[in-house]
C-alpha cells in the first residue's frame, strides 16, 4: 500500500511538473512572437523614417517643399521617439 501511494504521488509530481514545464514553453513561443512583432514594427518604422531622409535629400533647392518633407519627417521621428520610448519616458508638446 505504502508503495503504491509512494508510485501515484511520483507520477503525480512528474505530471504537475511536466504541466508547468507545457505553460512555460508556451509563455515563452508567446513573448518570442510577441517580441518579433515589435522587431517588425520597428523595422518598419525605421524603414518609413530612412525614406523620409531619402526624399529630403531629393529636395535640396525647393524650399517649400524642402519644409513640409521636414515636417513630416519630423513627425515620423517623433512617433519612433514616442512609440518606442527611445529616449525614455521624456515626452513632448
């Protein structure tokens, strides 16, 4: 009898910590795509802003639009700024 109680509580421990063993994979699969997708967005990001650079250079002479391309890539540089805290919790405006 002592044997066999000592048998089921074994298995029991070994399937309580092959469950949490499950839950921690999981959670883990969970934060890699989790943080994949932020690697994304920001590539994206950052992608959208080296475009604006790019443009900027292709309007060297023509002020006013020269103006509005900064503007807007201004906004873009503030929304990587705040989007991704990259200078903290400094905020703006």
């Amino acid at each position: 009898m002592a044997v066999t109680y000592l048998l089921v509580t074994a298995e029991d421990a070994e399937t309580a910590a092959l469950k949490r063993a499950q839950e921690a994979l999981k959670q883990s699969k969970d934060n890699y795509e989790s943080a994949k997708e932020a690697v994304e967005n920001f590539k994206s990001s950052l992608s959208d802003y080296d475009d604006g650079l790019k443009g900027l250079e292709d309007l060297r002479g023509k002020s006013e639009e020269l103006k509005k391309a900064v503007e807007e890539l201004n906004e873009k540089a503030l929304d990587l700024i705040e989007t991704y805290h990259l200078f903290g919790k400094f905020s703006y405006g």
